[in-house]
C-alpha cells in the first residue's frame, strides 16, 4: 500500500488531502514518525524519524495520532479483495503481503492483468492506492514492488532479472540494511553486479549463513514458497516515557503494564514463549537488551514478570535515566493454556523491597 497510516488518515478525513500528514506522536512529546503522506516526504521526512526532526523539516506538518483499528479494518478490506483472486497469500505486514497467483495467471493469461485489476478492486472497495510487483520470486516482486510507487505496477520478468539485478543499487536489495550496506561498500560492493563477483564461500566468511542468501538472490534466485500461514517469531511491547524516568516504581508498573497485555495475546493466541528478552533505551539513546531462556516456556504474567528482576539488574535501569522500555517474547510455541504455569512465582510490585 502507498504510504498506508497516512493515506487511511486523508481518505477519512478529507481536509487533510493533498497535504504533509504525519502519522505519530507529535514534535514535543518525544515521539516518532509512524508514517508520512507523499506531501511531507518531498522534504526528507520518513518513517522511524524522530518527531522533532521531522517538524524542522516540515514546519507546516499535520501531526495526527496512530489510529490503529482504523488500519487494521483497511487491511482486513484489502485482504478481501486479495481472496477474490488468490487463497495464497503470505502477509508482511498490515499493508503488505505476498501472492502467489500462479494457478489464476494460468487460467486469464497473465499475472500483471491480475495485479492491474487488485489494484482497481482495492481503488474501488477500499478507496486507497496500491502499488504492485510482479515477478516470478518473492525477491523480484519485492523489489519491483517499491520500483514505481505510489499506485505503481512494475514487471520484472525472466529474460530481464538477471541484468536488472546486476545493475540495481546494493541498498535496494531487500534485507541489506544500513550496517551491511556499509560493509558491503568497505568490500567494493556497489552494485548486484559487484555482489555478483564473489563467491558463495567468499560471501558465507564475510556475511554468515546470510551470505548464502546473497549469493543466490544476486543471480535473481529464489525459491522460497509463498506461506499463507506464517509462524510469528516473536511478541513484543514497549513504551516510550514523555521523559527520562529512573524512578524504579515507575518503570517497574510501566514493566507489569507491558508484561499483562503480552499474557493477553499469548493467552489469545494459544501460545507459550521460551524466551524472554528485556529491551532498554537510556536517555543517550544507548539501546541494551538482556534475554534469558527457559524450556519450561513463560506462559503467564507471572512468569514473564518472575524473570525480569534477573534481567534489570544485569542493566543499568534505576541508576542511569531511560527514555525506552520494552519486553519481547520469542521462541514462540502452541501450547495448552490448562496447564499450571510454568513456575508460580510470589510477584511483589513494589521495587523497593529489592526486586532490581
């Protein structure tokens, strides 16, 4: 979808059309940019930037909170119009997914008339904008995805990729951050061609596992499957304070508060976790995580909470200011929730009688 929180927040509210919309928290309250209409990216604005440097890029920015049912009810609608044509569909995120519309494309002859006519149902039924890739990979598609945006259709097609590849920028290259693209010029490599050059081995000694992904994808290689039923890896919740905190009751409630809507969505989800990672943003923004990882498996909150006096203590929380807390649980697994929980443990909410 082209700019999707924004684009939700202009089709309702039409006052906002055709101007700079930022969807987030605003300038003063230490938030960031969730997403930015088409109008406010022309000055550099982008996702993940921090408000305050967003309004000095903008001055005439519309600020406007996150409305999340309001997307979530848009991506619901969005994927009505994708079952209309393909049951294979592997979802990214709420505004993304992949299709596979193989068996469709045999039937009418072609997947790009199919991705001209979701777009067209999506304008129709959902009154938003969407661009399309079209390929015959997931990497392909993902790349011609962003190639022609907004409202956008882009066609990579075989006798094409492996040029298009070669010649295309490192950083366009799904999966190639910012830290990697860095590396990767340190190594000469620029462009797919470049990546092209070394060998698998080469790539594996420089880049881990993930060399043996590059190494096929810069040949226009990938034969992972469409998934339409993606495992989740992991949960997680954090809260950004309006102020640095280092008061320990504080960020202890602020912990419960997090840890009690995780338990809401494991319970939900039928899902027990084995991992349980403490995320810490100090007021330098120096961000510190510390895991730990049980068999048994973290079903409750009380569970979850048990383990986070263990991790703060290893962390500076209570000592130096915080701008950021956050629990992530991973290692996720189906589970029966009639089971006792893991361990029953005596949760005490002051954290004065010494929990960290």
């Amino acid at each position: 979808m082209d700019a999707f929180f924004a684009s939700v927040e202009q089709r309702d509210f039409p006052e906002l059309r055709g101007l700079p919309v930022i969807v987030g928290g605003k300038p003063g309250s230490r938030g960031v940019v969730a997403a930015c209409s088409y109008e406010a990216r022309k000055f550099g604005v982008h996702s993940a930037m921090p408000s305050a440097q967003a309004a000095k890029l903008c001055h005439n920015a519309i600020f406007v909170p996150p409305r999340f049912e309001a997307y979530r009810a848009a991506s619901e609608g969005i994927h009505e119009v994708f079952k209309l044509f393909t049951d294979m569909i592997e979802p990214l995120s709420l505004d993304e997914a992949y299709l596979d519309v193989t068996e469709r494309a045999l039937e009418i002859g072609s997947a790009t008339e199919i991705a001209n006519s979701i777009k067209l149902k999506i304008q129709q039924q959902v009154n938003l904008t969407a661009s399309a890739g079209v390929s015959f990979n997931k990497f392909l598609a993902k790349i011609a995805s962003d190639m022609d945006k907004p409202d956008g259709l882009y066609v990579i097609r075989p006798e094409v990729a492996e040029d298009f590849v070669e010649q295309l920028d490192i950083r366009k290259f799904f999966g190639v951050g910012k830290v990697t693209e860095k590396k990767m010029h340190g190594l000469g490599i620029y462009t797919g061609a470049d990546l092209k050059r070394l060998s698998e081995v080469e790539l594996q000694t420089e880049f881990g596992q993930t060399g043996a992904y590059y190494y096929r994808v810069a040949r226009g290689i990938d034969e992972r499957p469409v998934r339409s039923h993606r495992v989740r890896k992991s949960i997680g919740k954090e809260t950004t304070f309006e102020g640095n905190v280092i008061n320990k009751a504080v960020i202890w409630q602020t912990l419960l508060g997090i840890v009690g809507r995780l338990e809401g969505i494991l319970e939900a989800k039928q899902l027990s976790a084995n991992t349980v990672t403490l995320k810490v943003k100090y007021s330098d923004f120096e961000l510190n995580t510390r895991s730990k990882t049980d068999a048994l498996g973290y079903i409750s909150k009380d569970d979850i909470a048990g383990v986070l006096p263990e991790l703060l203590r290893k962390t500076e929380v209570g000592k130096r200011p915080i701008r950021l807390i956050g629990v992530t649980l991973a290692n996720l697994h189906s589970t029966d929730h009639n089971l006792a929980p893991n361990k029953p443990s005596e949760i005490r909410e002051d954290p004065q009688l010494g929990l960290f």
